[in-house]
C-alpha cells in the first residue's frame, strides 16, 4: 500500500465574508501549488495577504489536497 502524501495549496481571492474561506467569489479565485511543504505553502499565503493588505475581502489560505 502506498504512502499517503499530502499535497498543500493556497487559495486566494475575494470573500463576502473574509473570515469563511467557503465565501470565496469563485470569479477571483486563483491557486497556486502543490507544495510539498506546509510551511512554504503558509509563507506563500502570507505573502499574497500582505501583497493585498488594502482589500480587507481578500484572504488567500493552506488548503490539502491529496
């Protein structure tokens, strides 16, 4: 049986409710990934919030996949 891997995304975009990632408007949602690595998945969510600071409805998350 093979070993089961996660793989991590982030996804962001433009949410009613910047606090419900399930409120993201699909029309701005972008992802990026996989990353291997939890840690440089938060980084790149990190990243983007900061790059959007100004837009308090845009969030970006970690996300798993498998």
């Amino acid at each position: 049986m093979g070993k089961i891997t996660n793989r991590y995304w982030v996804l962001e975009g433009t949410h009613k409710d910047p606090n419900d990632k399930d409120t993201i408007d699909h029309s701005t949602e972008k992802q990026y990934g996989p990353y291997a690595d939890e840690t440089k998945a938060t980084e790149m969510a990190k990243s983007l919030i900061q790059r959007n600071i100004d837009d308090f409805y845009h969030r970006a998350w970690v996300i798993t996949k498998h």
